[in-house]
C-alpha cells in the first residue's frame, strides 16, 4: 500500500496533514467517511511521493494542483510523477485548486465516474 515509502516520507505526509490547503480540506469533506463508498486517505505516502488523497481498493489517486503546477517545469515533474506512480497500477485524476473551490460538483461527478470504470 506504501510501495516503499521511508519514514522521511511518512513524516512528511504527517505535515502536510495537519496543513491542508483550503482546495484539499474542501475535497476531504466529500470524499471522507466512505461518502463515495471507497476509503480515502489524505497524504498519503506511495513510494517516495506523497499523494493528496489515496484511495488504496480502487488503486486511484487525487492529486490537487495549485496554480505552480501550470509552471512548465512542475507541468513535466507532475507527468513524470504520474507516469511513475501508474507504474504501480495506480490511476491518478488531478483536479485544479479553481476546480475544487469554484466547481466542486463537477469534480465529484467526475471521481463518481471514474470510481464507476474502477470498481
């Protein structure tokens, strides 16, 4: 479930977890307590990543990207980290910080179908 992750790494998701974003903790009270019939955890070590929200029976990925990640660097370290990651067999859907704010029924009808083709 951890896929190698160091104790560096887990240490490292621990804080994050207690300093969500504003996006991030909007999301969780969706997705927490099994509301879409599947268990996610927030920051969750996978291998020497750390991903927003993990939801280990369905092997998918939520990944929340604030506007740096429309910076054409953190834009390929974003695609290197998700091909990595798929090489687990894990699916990963990313979601903008606007989209989570502004548009949040969009993005759960979107995780609705994709937990649909997963399951």
């Amino acid at each position: 479930m951890y896929y190698g992750a160091t104790p560096a790494i887990f240490e490292n998701a621990k804080l994050l977890r207690n300093n969500q974003t504003l996006s991030e903790r909007k999301l969780w009270n969706y997705i927490n307590k099994k509301q879409l019939g599947f268990k996610f955890r927030r920051q969750h070590p996978i291998s020497t990543f750390i991903a927003d929200f993990y939801c280990h029976e369905l092997k998918l990925v939520i990944e929340v990207d604030g506007a740096y990640h429309l910076d054409k660097e953190q834009n390929e370290n974003d695609r290197l980290r998700t091909k990595e990651i798929e090489e687990f067999g894990i699916k990963v859907v990313r979601f903008t910080n606007d989209q989570v704010i502004n548009q949040i029924n969009f993005v759960i009808n979107s995780l609705k179908k994709k937990i649909l083709i997963l399951k």
